[in-house]
C-alpha cells in the first residue's frame, strides 16, 4: 500500500502552500481574467437571485410533497474542485425543505474498521428509503480524487474503483434509484481568491483545510484525477453534469434548475388548511414568575 503523508508533513506543506496564497493576496485583490471581469460587471444582482431562488424554493416543496407522495428514492452526489461552491449550493438545495425527505450526508474520513470493509459499504447505509432524496456532500468518488492523489489508497484499489463502479452504480439504478451526479468547476484565479477569503475572513476560517490547502497546490494532480474519473464513469447511465461555478449566484441557480428538470415531478394536491380559532382562555392568567428574558440588546 502506498504510504499516507505523516500529519507533520501535512502541517509543514500546509504551512507552505498558506504561505503562498496569503502572498498572492496581500496587499492586493487577486487578479482576474478578462472573460472573469466581462462576468463580474454581468453578475445578478441580488435582488434578481433572491427571487429566482424564492421560485425554485416553491418548486423544490413541491418536489418533496412529489417524493412523499410516489416514494421515489433519489441519490444527489455532489463533487468537484475545492472552493467551487458545492456547500453554497446543497444549502439553498435544502434550506427551505424537510430534513428529514432530503437528507445530506457529508461523512468524515472513515474509520479504522471502516477501512477494513468494502469500499463502497459505508455508503450502503445512508441510501434513501422510499420517499428520501439523499445529497451526499463529497461521495464514493474520494477514491478517484483525494484518496489517489494524496496516496490514501493503493494504485490496484484505485483502478479497481474506476473499473467496478459503472456496474455498481448502473445496479443502484436499475434498483430504481434516481442517481444524480454533479461536478462543480472553478478557475485557478477564483479558486485562489476564495481560499484567500478563507484565510483572511473570520467567518470563513473554518472552512480551510490542509486538504484544501494540498489541493491548491496540486491543482494538475486533481486535473489529471479528474479527467481520469470522467474517462471511466461518465457514462449514458450515469452522466456527470457539470456546474460552472465562478459565479457563485448563478451557478446555485443553473443548478437547481437543472436539478429540477432533471426529475418528472408533478403538483400533488394538499387539502386545504383553515387556521382553527384558539380555544377559550377558561380562566387561565399568565404567571408572576421571573422569567430570565435574554437581553434585548437589538
């Protein structure tokens, strides 16, 4: 098996590649191509998103009454480059709806007997029932992108990965799950600019990595993954789609949208709802107790 990178060495290439980034922007924004400026001065604005996202919330309601009602089962797996804006995207996806009909599953690095057992059977168990859409925020494919680039797996099971999950995934369909797969594309530039933000916005902090970090610095080592990935999997049973994301407005937005076309769900009617009239105080008064309000400091 090959050889993970040890912790410390993680630390010190970390270290080196914050280093750099935090030199291309200090003192200076990160500069962008000239199709990037021709996109930034065409951008939505806001309050063009927020309603075109106000619209798609409705039809994604309707979307669950619709998987509820038919006991569909969909699988929505997310991918993509580092700070491409898949995060933004799963929570417009699911702000607005159950928890429970869609569920995300954004699973942490497996444990050790979790490495003993078959590669995809950790992801067995958080498959939909009837009526569930799963979003699962990262998926099986580490293995063909951060698990092979940072060694974490050997080269046979890698190739045996991209050999067996075609078979595997057209089996999950043919089970009549909905498989949905999207890979989210960025430049280098905005790629570069937003793990900037990360490094140097207090409320973004915690989304940088020492993965992130590696993944900067070994942008053709991901390039390379990822063409090999599309190479093997991308197939008329289960196609990628892919998101151009550095517009972070409109690629929530054309992806939604697709999203929904790509599901034949229909209005499924509700009964009507009549607010009832609150009940009789019958002789209830409110307590003398002292309450411990919170300030109102707003």
């Amino acid at each position: 098996m090959q050889s993970r990178p040890s912790e410390r060495a993680l630390t010190v290439t970390s270290t080196f590649v914050q280093g750099e980034i935090m030199g291309q922007g200090k003192g200076r924004k990160i500069s962008r191509t000239k199709s990037e400026k021709v996109a930034a001065t065409t951008r939505v604005s806001r309050k063009e998103y927020e309603a075109k996202i106000s619209e798609l919330h409705v039809e994604l309601v309707k979307l669950q009454f619709w998987a509820k009602h038919t006991g569909a089962r969909i699988i929505v797996i997310f991918e993509g480059r580092d700070a491409a804006g898949k995060g933004g995207v799963i929570k417009r996806i699911t702000e607005r709806v159950s928890p429970r009909v869609f569920r995300v599953v954004a699973l942490p690095a497996p444990s050790e007997r979790e490495r003993s057992q078959i590669y995809f059977q950790r992801y067995f168990q958080h498959f939909p029932a009837a009526g569930e859409i799963v979003i699962f925020d990262r998926s099986w494919y580490n293995r063909a992108g951060v698990e092979k680039v940072m060694g974490f797996c050997t080269d046979e099971q890698y190739h045996r990965f991209l050999e067996l999950c075609p078979a595997w995934e057209k089996d999950i369909i043919d089970a009549g799950v909905m498989l949905i797969k999207y890979w989210f594309e960025v430049s280098k530039e905005e790629q570069t600019r937003r793990f900037t933000e990360r490094i140097t916005d207090g409320r973004k902090t915690w989304k940088l990595s020492p993965m992130d970090l590696e993944s900067h610095r070994r942008w053709y080592d991901y390039s390379r993954a990822r063409d090999a990935m599309f190479a093997a999997t991308d197939t008329e049973a289960s196609p990628w789609h892919v998101v151009e994301a550095n517009d972070k407005r409109r690629a929530r937005l054309n992806c939604i949208v697709h999203f929904l076309s790509l599901i034949p769900y229909e209005n499924v009617a509700q009964p009507e709802v009549e607010l009832p009239p609150r009940q009789r105080a019958g002789g209830y008064k409110e307590p003398d107790y002292p309450f411990r309000w919170i300030p109102k400091k707003y």
